[in-house]
C-alpha cells in the first residue's frame, strides 16, 4: 500500500516564489515599441513614417531640415538611403524627439512621435 504525502508549505512556498516574478518589471520599467520595420529587398532604398506627428512639426534628418509633420500625417513616408541616420523632431522650437535608427535597404521604419 503506497501513500501520497501531501506537503501543503512546500505548494504555498512554490506560489508565493512564482508570484513575485512580476514583482521585477517595475524594475526595468515598462517596455514600449517606438518603432516598427517591414522589408522589401526589392528597393535601393528604405522609408521612414512618422505616427503621432503634429502638423507643424519641423522634421530634420542629419542635422538637416526636411519639412514639417504635415506631408507625414496621412501615411506619407520619407525615402532615405540605407544606413544610419538621425531623426530629430521639433514643435515650438522645442526637440520633441531625437534619436538614431538605422533603415535597411528596402526597409519601412515607422517612428512614433508622442
């Protein structure tokens, strides 16, 4: 005749430890995706979209200004050259968002701007 010992600290130790897992995101802080990519290798070069843009944003790409939010609004997209490139965003004189991204030959890279 065999027995099964149920041991009711051990299955309450295991919640309790499970539990905590999610104790750490606050940690690291909460993860976002700010951009995304589609590729087609069929191109010489690759695109940058613009979400959440305001329409009187000024847009620079390399230190150089290429318009405002307004032609990026509705799903317009800048053609650029493979490679790393600095996209800088500025509303009221203000940088509203700067940083680099690399676009892919073929590629779409969608920034989003809030």
């Amino acid at each position: 005749m065999s027995r099964n010992i149920v041991r009711p600290g051990l299955s309450l130790i295991g919640a309790i430890l499970l539990s905590g897992c999610g104790l750490l995101a606050p940690l690291f802080g909460p993860v976002s995706q700010t951009t995304t990519s589609n590729v087609d290798q069929n191109k010489d070069e690759g695109y940058i979209r613009f979400s959440n843009i305001g329409s009187h944003a000024e847009i620079f790409l390399d230190g150089t200004a290429i318009g405002t939010g307004d032609a990026y609004r509705s799903g317009g997209q800048l053609g650029v050259t493979p490679g790393t490139h600095e996209i800088e965003i500025r509303e009221a004189g203000m940088t509203r968002l700067k940083q680099k991204v690399f676009i892919g030959t073929g590629s779409t890279r969608t920034i989003d701007v809030r």
